[in-house]
C-alpha cells in the first residue's frame, strides 16, 4: 500500500493514456448532427462598425446560420462580465464597460469576434465568412501600456476618460513617505514586465449542445466548470445553472488562461439553441494568438528606501497594468489584489506603498496567466534588491540576508497585510548556493571569458500565495465492490491532479490505486467546484478529499464493528481494514462496504467535504541561474540551473518537479524569448505566429537541478503550500539577475524583458561607447 | 485551405506539362512553405502537382567529382549523406541546420531554393560554393537563379531537377537563427577554392547576395582579421522586429569571420 503513498514519486497514472493517444479533448468529441463555427474577426485594432452585410455569407453552400451583436441584442443575451469588484482609492468603483460576445457599433482590438457562420463543415463556415462584407470606419489606436495614459491617446471607452479603468492604492502612503524621508539610500529603477501569449499547447475549444427540453450542454476545454456554468446561467441566457451543464474532459494546458468566461462559448451555446444542433468551434493557432488572453503587461516604477547597513525601510511602486480592450473575468483583480500583496518578499520591509492604475488599450483582454500577479510582484521585489545590491557594492546574497525574516518571527504580518505561516529562506538560499556552486562561479566566469562569453550568476529569492479562492468540495463514494470515485470540482489541466488525488486516497483509506477513479469536469455528476488556479488544486482539494476519506472510515466504523462483533469505540481503522484494537481480528474495508451497500445500487459510502484554507499558503524558495553571452551577436543561453523550493508537504515530488520544470521553463521564456508585439501604429499583433512569437524549446534550457527545503505550512490541513506556479515565479528575476552580473563590467545595471538578441547586443554596444 | 486540384505525376515531363496547363498551378515538394500559406489561406492556387512520385528527382551522387543532388532530397538525406559529409561538410551542416526536426524531414533542397526565402539557409551554400541549377530545360548559374525577394529565374512551369556542386577546397557556413522561426538572420557562406574565395550572405538583404569586399579582403589574407575593416552597408537590408538592419550588417560580419575563424 505504502508504495503508492503521500510523499512518494509515484508515476502520473494518467500518463498511458495521454502519451498513447487516447486523452479525449474536447476537440476530439463528435456529437450528431454536429455543425460547425467560424469567427469573423476584426482586422482593425480600433473602428466603428457602420454596417454587417451577411446576405451572400447566409446563401453560401452548407451555411446554416450568420450571426451579428445585433442578433444578440435582439435576443437579450447578456455581456460578459468582469467578476471583480475592485474600490478605487478615491472610493468609487471601476470602470467595467459593457463586453457583448460579438462586437456591437464598434471594435476595439485586432481578433475581436465581429460575426459567427454555422456551417455543415468547417470549409464551408470559413468560406462563408469571406462573403461577409463589413464597413469599418477606422479610429486612432492606442497598444502600449506607456502610452495608454498620455493625454494625446485616443479613447477607448467614453466611460472611461484618460483609458484609465481604475486607481487603486494600497500600504502605507505616509510611513513609507517617512521612512524615506530617513532613508540613507534611495535606489530607484523602471521596470518592464512583458506582455505574455499563454500558447496552451490545445488551443481553446467548445461545442455547444441542446436536448428536447431545451437545456443546454457545454463542451469547452476549461480549468473548472462551475464558475462557466454560473455565468452562462446568470450572466448571459438568464437562466437556471441546472439548464445548462458543463463539462471539461481532457485539457492540454491552461495556465490560467482557460479559466475565464469567452466569446465563443456563449456563441456556440447561442447557435445551437438557435439551429437546435450541436456546433463546434476550436481555435486556430492564430485565434489563440489574437484572442486568448494575454498575460502580465505591467510597467512599474520602483523606489527602495535603505538605511546605511543596507536594512529596507520602505518600498514604493507605482505600477500601470494593461488591461486590453475589454476586461476579462478577473483582469483588475491580477494587478491588484492578486500580486501587490506580495511586494513585501521574503524580507522584513516596514513601510510600502503601492500605486497600480489599470489602463485600457486597443488589445486582447489580459488576465491572469501562470503566477497572476505573482510573478510581476517577485520580479519587482527581485530585481529591486539586486539593483540596490550592485548600487551598494554588497554581495545580492549578503544584501538578501539581511533583510530576511527570520524563521522565529514566524508568523510575521507583512507591510501590506499577509501573514506568513512559515518559511526559512536563508536555508533555500543556503541550499542553493552550495548546490549550485556558487563558490565555483568565479573559476567557470573566468573559463567562459577564455571562450569569449561573458558568465553571470543570478539568483531570486521569492515568495508567493496561493491556495486561496474558498474552499473546495470533494466527494468520495465507496462502491460495495469496495471501488472508489473521487469527484472534485477542481480540473486538471496537465498537472497530474489524478495521481495526487490517488496517493491521497490510498495512502488513507489503503485502496489500491486502480480502484480508485477520479471525476472531475461535469456539472452534472460534481455539485459544486472552485476550478484549477492558483496552485489550489491539491492544497485545497486534497485537504477537502483527506477530511471526506476521514468521514467515510467514520461512516464504516459502525458497519465494521457490526461484522467484528465489537463495540465501534473497540474498532480502529488501519491500512485498508478495521481491527479491534489490540487483536489481529480484522475486517477488511471492501467487506464493509459490501454489507453496507444498498441494495438497490448506489455506494455504500458517500461522504463531501468542503474544507475552507483558514489562510492562504506562502511557498518560497531560491532559483539559482547562470548565463552565458555571446557579446559579438547578443546571443544569450541559460547554462546551468538550480532551484531549492519549499513547498510544505509535497505529495508527489514527481509532480512539484514536473511543474517546476515547466514554470521554470515558461520563466526563461518570459526573460529571453517572448516577446509579444502590436504595432504602434496599426495595432496590428505582429507577433501572431511561432515564427515571429519565440516559445522556449528543449535546447533553451539546460537540466534543472531541483531540491526541495520543505517547512510544513501551518494553515494548510495536510501542510502543502502549493506548486503550480512557482517555477515561472522565481525565474524571471533570476535570469534577468545573471544578465545584469555578466554585464557588470560595462557598468551595466539593468535590461530589461524579453533579452532579445539585438537588445543585448546594443546595451553592449551603447555600454562600450560610454552611453 | 481553399480548395485546388491535385495531381500527383511520376515523370517530370508530365509534372511540366500539367504546370504548364494549369491555370494558376504550383508544385508541390516538401510542402513547409507553402502548405502553410494555403492552409492560413494567404495564397490560392488551382493545381498542385506533387512532385514526391517522380524518383529522377531524388538521390544524391558523385559526377566526376561534382556533387549532384536531386531537387527533391530532403534536407535529412542531404545532412545524413555520407557522400555529402565526405565531398562537402559545410553542405551537409548547412542542411542540418535548416528549421526543426519536422522540416528537415520534410522539406527539400528544389522547394526550399525555388521559394527563394531572404532568411533560408540554402541560397547561401549554392551561392557560396558556385553551384548550378539544372531544370528540365537548362543549366542556371546560382548567381543568376535568385532573382529578389521569393523571385527565382525559374518559368512557373519550369521545374529543379538537380542542383550540382562543385566540390570546394574548405567551405563553412555560420549563421545566427531567428530564435522562433530558426530561420537565418544573417547566414554567411565561406568557400575558398585554390586562391578563389566566395562570399555569400543570406538573411540580411531581399535576396542572398556575394559580397565582393569580404572576397577580396579573403583573396588578399584568409584570415578572420582580414574582415575586421569591412563595413557592409546596411541600407538594402531587412530590418524587422527581430533584426534592425545595422545589427544584421553587424553580424554579416560576425558571421563571416565565424566562418573564416572554422576554416584555419
């Protein structure tokens, strides 16, 4: 039993079937009478729409359908809402302008879905939408997160003036203004945080049906069912949820991305209603380009206020966050609540002050993408202490040590307001030093310089939250063959969500794993669900699933004593059987399940659990990176790689290390390659495909050396913290760290992301000129 | 994709003459350029002949110590070709260092130099080592074969039958790839025969082009040091997101003495 325990490196019992082709997308499911969606887009990043012209699409071979926003109006379907509710600082709400499913009198980013043909064929839907003939009138664009404030940019949205969706503040505006009234050193740096393309490897897909009765059934490639499943009720068809079921099979990838409420969801569920046939839509290459959300985008201007030993004794930042044109379900939230938070680090910072305005462009909606907001708060903090490190002629290991909370002021309240439970982060920075041998750096810089690179070392130490977004409810049903179901609301997108769940059960009830089957992804058979982001999958949902596994040996206890002949207070329960205590008299969990099975059908145990996190969590640790350039082409690789985590209780250290890896790998994506580029002028994305959009490859990354420095989280039921999302957390300020450091001797002290080859190359250049 | 006729001949008399009947008619090689272009619907085309049957257009061999290779080898063979590696390595590294696995696989050494891409590796290796381009009707110099920016000499019924190369003394290829497409920024092209060195530079200009001041200055000292002085005028260049034109003028450079430096 044991062999498939908590903490073990079991192999991903989904694997066979994925890796063999058999993984089920939704893509993959063919319904009859099935038709076919294809979006008609905009080509202009911002216009008037004066007229949609569908007569010759609608005649065209196979077309069943052209639908327009006014189709929409007519028929009162709702807009997609933004689900946050964010205060300004002056008190009042955001501004969240209306977002209808296809565009109505005006478009306001390349991509937007403009109308939508329903065909026999997928041929036929494409062609059709050539005949459609719209008359745009172009307006002035504004794409750059620079320049969406400036009082000379064209406005998006008459509601709100200047692009600005909201102001929001938060910390201490006056401490921190007296703290660096003190301060002896004041360093302050801009920063740039790329805009993102998420690029799931399965692109976003839905298929929308209907039954006699009208109610209607989604098919989409989702990270949770139940927060779709309320909004197409509520928001959009004004419905019951129970009228419209939802379910996710297989997903290949999300990263947060396949959360959120699109378009064409409500399209394809809109269609078939209409036609009274299933229709199906899966996203281009270049639909996931135009029209996924984006990430990150935020520009922010930071100030660190020192004291002579280099202690911080406030920090500033002032941050402007894309939105795109539109705001998805949770956009203002990432910018905010989401990140900010974290500004304090792994360090004892007194005093902060953040400022983050929300702007609106003529873009792709941006919303939370791998770390959401996290990842923007760790490179500002990250990048800031190495900047001032540099500044200050210290050692950035020294520097960070400093100003460390210590593992007895645990637990510590940060400037802004989160509590961490735990964490020990000079022994991760400890950790990965010496794995990664920083004491050697000097002789393999001076070994790279004989060859013509210049090498630098860079390190992040980061912390971040997860596990929150409420509880999470898990069910486990145990069959009177003595089978188990797992049914969870959370989703796995990749992750390998159902042998962590597996280890969880087997290692507490002792049921081997393949009698253990987890659902997840059907409104239908799971109540309730939060979804997959966050990192909250397997801190929340296994805690839920741990504490249902509790109930049901609570709820066969009776049973078994009933077969032992005992008294139930004499019967204790352990490794897959009850056993009066202090006997060898046994009875086996099946065998209760058997006497205990109904007998009309259904299970013999069924027992939900909807465990609530008390707080969130707070894994941390250190990414070690070196880098290796080319100075003559501005060619940058990534040579050698270490990470120490602490992630609390780790359920399976295959997994964390697998989503390390990827983060890590998404992490160097973001600091070397991706660069995601509208064109000033026309708005156009110019960056809509793999040849002009760099995604990491193999030969990027060299192998990660992976620790882990676990500390038991103290709020968390099993002591997990959480893992999805770190390795794309640390290593952006980790690689950005080892560019500066080979840099520093053309005095060098910041780049920024993504360190292209050419940027490399004239930061070299101008560095040498004396520039 | 919009839809067009297929063909799929066994002889290049009869690929040539369905070309040449077709009203809008593009063979089909490896497919790596221009399946995509139907597929994003950027181009429309009413025949393709598929030229993966005719197997006069495949093999590579030896004639008298020319290198002669088949229009439709794969940029694979060319790489794996124990031939080629003996007579031409730089030819064979060249080959290896196209796109990914999947186009190399695929895509072939007549589909990749009659679509003429400015930043494809293969203009560079013909033009570097002085190859000729055999048709079904003529033999054409590689200098005079590309003609500008995807624009080749070639007549649009008129197909590559072999590509023969004239085995060099030394010959190396440097290039720098695009780091999302690994498409050529700047590739340069070295080969020195007796005292004649070419130079041929690909990626930074419409089309691949000699450059003459690199050749004297090699003809003068094959050396690296030789190129130091020479400034290539950025002027004609590409200059896109990935590249300005000043930073692919500098690495032509670069490139270049990359090249010179692997061949001392």
């Amino acid at each position: 039993m044991i062999k498939f325990g908590i903490g073990q490196a079991v192999p991903r019992t989904e694997d066979a079937r994925l890796l063999t082709g058999r993984g089920r997308y939704t893509d993959d499911i063919r319904l009859d009478r099935q038709t076919y969606a294809c979006f008609l887009r905009s080509p202009h990043a911002h216009a008037e729409l004066r007229a949609i012209e569908t007569a010759r699409a609608t005649a065209a071979p196979g077309v069943l359908a052209v639908f327009t926003g006014e189709d929409l109006e007519t028929d009162y379907i709702g807009n997609l809402r933004c689900l946050v509710d964010l205060k300004q600082s002056d008190g009042t709400p955001l501004k969240t302008p209306p977002r209808p499913a296809l565009a109505l009198r005006r478009v306001r980013h390349v991509g937007e879905p403009v109308a939508m043909v329903v065909a026999e064929t997928a041929e036929a839907a494409r062609d059709a939408a050539e005949l459609i003939e719209v008359d745009y009138d172009p307006l002035p664009a504004v794409v750059e997160t620079r320049a969406a404030l400036d009082p000379a940019a064209p406005g998006i949205w008459p509601e709100a003036p200047g692009n600005l969706c909201f102001e929001w503040q938060r910390g201490d505006r006056a401490a921190t203004d007296a703290a660096f009234a003190r301060a002896a050193r004041v360093i302050a740096l801009d920063l740039v945080n790329n805009r993102l393309v998420p690029n799931s490897m399965e692109g976003r897909a839905a298929l929308g049906d209907i039954d006699k009765t009208g109610r209607m059934t989604l098919y989409v490639s989702s990270q949770g069912v139940h927060g779709l499943q309320k909004q197409l009720a509520e928001d959009i068809f004004h419905d019951k949820p129970e009228r419209i079921r939802v379910v996710t099979t297989d997903v290949g990838g999300g990263f947060g991305m396949k959360l959120f409420l699109y378009p064409e969801y409500v399209m394809v569920l809109y269609a078939a209603r209409w036609l009274q046939r299933p229709v199906k839509w899966a996203a281009e290459r270049i639909e996931s380009f135009l029209s996924d959300d984006h990430g990150r985008d935020n520009l922010s201007h930071v100030e660190l206020a020192l004291d002579r030993d280099g202690h911080f004794l406030a920090l500033r930042v002032d941050t402007v966050a894309n939105l795109g044109a539109y705001l998805s379900n949770f956009a203002p939230y990432i910018p905010t609540h989401a990140g900010t938070a974290m500004l304090a680090g792994v360090y004892t910072t007194p005093a902060i002050d953040v400022r983050v305005r929300g702007v609106f462009t003529n873009t792709a909606p941006v919303d939370a993408y791998r770390g959401a907001g996290r990842p923007e708060s760790a490179y500002i903090v990250e990048r800031t202490v190495d900047f001032a490190a540099r500044r200050l002629g210290l050692d950035p290991a020294e520097l960070r040590r400093r100003n460390f909370i210590p593992p007895s002021a645990m637990p510590f309240e940060t400037a802004l307001g989160s509590t961490y439970d735990s964490g020990d982060f000079a022994r991760t920075l400890d950790t990965a030093l010496a794995a990664g041998d920083a004491a050697g750096f000097p002789d393999r810089r001076a070994a790279a310089k004989l060859r013509g690179r210049l090498r630098g070392l860079g390190l992040a130490s980061y912390i971040e939250s997860c596990a929150g977004g409420g509880p999470e409810l898990a069910t486990l049903e145990v069959g009177g063959d003595g089978k188990v179901t797992v049914l969870i609301g959370t989703q796995s997108n990749g992750q390998g969500h159902e042998t962590a769940y597996k280890q969880i059960v087997a290692s507490r009830l002792g049921v081997a794993p393949d009698d253990i089957t987890v659902v997840q992804g059907d409104t239908d058979r799971i109540r309730w669900g939060s979804g997959t982001g966050g990192s909250r999958s397997v801190p929340v949902g296994g805690a839920s699933l741990a504490e249902s596994v509790r109930k049901v040996i609570e709820r066969a206890t009776p049973k078994a004593a009933e077969l032992l002949e005992a008294a139930a207070v004499d019967v204790e329960f352990r490794d897959g059987s009850f056993a009066i205590a202090g006997t060898d008299r046994t009875v086996s969990l099946r065998a209760v399940a058997a006497a205990a099975a109904p007998k009309g059908g259904g299970p013999a145990f069924s027992e939900e659990s909807r465990w609530r996190p008390p707080a969130n969590t707070y894994p941390n640790g250190t990414h070690l990176c070196e880098v290796e350039i080319d100075p003559e082409t501005g060619g940058v690789k990534v040579v050698r790689y270490t990470v120490v985590d602490d992630f609390g209780v780790v359920i399976n250290p295959a997994l964390v290390a697998g989503q390390v890896h990827g983060g890590v790998v998404q992490g160097i994506g973001q600091a070397l390659l991706e660069s995601c580029v509208y064109d000033a002028e026309s708005g156009q994305l110019v960056t809509a495909s793999f040849t002009d959009y760099a995604m990491p490859r193999a030969d990027h990354v060299p192998p990660i050396d992976f620790h882990l420095e676990c500390v038991p989280c103290q709020t968390n039921a099993l002591g997990m913290k959480g893992a999805g999302e770190a390795g794309a957390i640390g290593a952006p300020p980790a690689v950005i760290n080892a560019v500066v450091d080979a840099l520093a001797e053309f005095g060098v002290e910041h780049i920024d992301m993504p360190v292209t080859p050419e940027k490399l190359w004239r930061t070299i250049r101008d560095a040498r000129a004396g520039r | 994709m919009y839809d067009f006729d297929y063909h799929r001949p066994t002889t290049i008399a009869d690929a040539v003459a369905l070309l040449a009947q077709a009203e809008d008619g593009r063979p089909l090689a490896g497919g790596q350029s221009l399946i995509p272009t139907l597929k994003q619907r950027l181009a429309k085309r009413s025949d393709l002949v598929d030229l993966s049957a005719i197997t006069e257009l495949r093999g590579i061999r030896d004639d008298g110590g020319t290198l002669v290779i088949g229009a439709m080898t794969r940029h694979a063979e060319v790489a794996a070709s124990d031939l080629v590696r003996s007579a031409i390595p730089a030819l064979a590294a060249t080959a290896e260092s196209v796109g990914d696995a999947q186009v190399r696989n695929l895509g072939t050494l007549g589909g990749s130099i009659a679509n003429n891409d400015p930043s494809a590796d293969y203009p560079a290796a013909l033009v570097g080592l002085g190859a000729t381009i055999v048709t079904d009707r003529r033999s054409i110099a590689a200098e005079d074969f590309f003609t500008g920016l995807f624009e080749t000499a070639l007549a649009a019924d008129e197909l590559v039958v072999s590509v023969r190369f004239p085995r060099p003394d030394r010959a190396a290829y440097q290039k720098f790839p695009n780091p999302a497409s690994r498409y050529a920024v700047v590739g340069v092209f070295v080969a020195k025969t007796g005292n004649a060195v070419r130079v041929a530079v690909t990626g930074a200009g419409a089309v691949v082009f000699r450059h003459s001041a690199m050749e004297a200055a090699l003809t003068n000292s094959f050396t690296p040091a030789a190129l130091e002085p020479i400034e290539t005028p950025a002027d004609d260049f590409n200059g896109d997101i990935h590249a300005s034109q000043d930073y692919r003028a500098h690495l032509v450079k670069v490139m270049a003495k990359r090249a010179v430096a692997a061949l001392q």
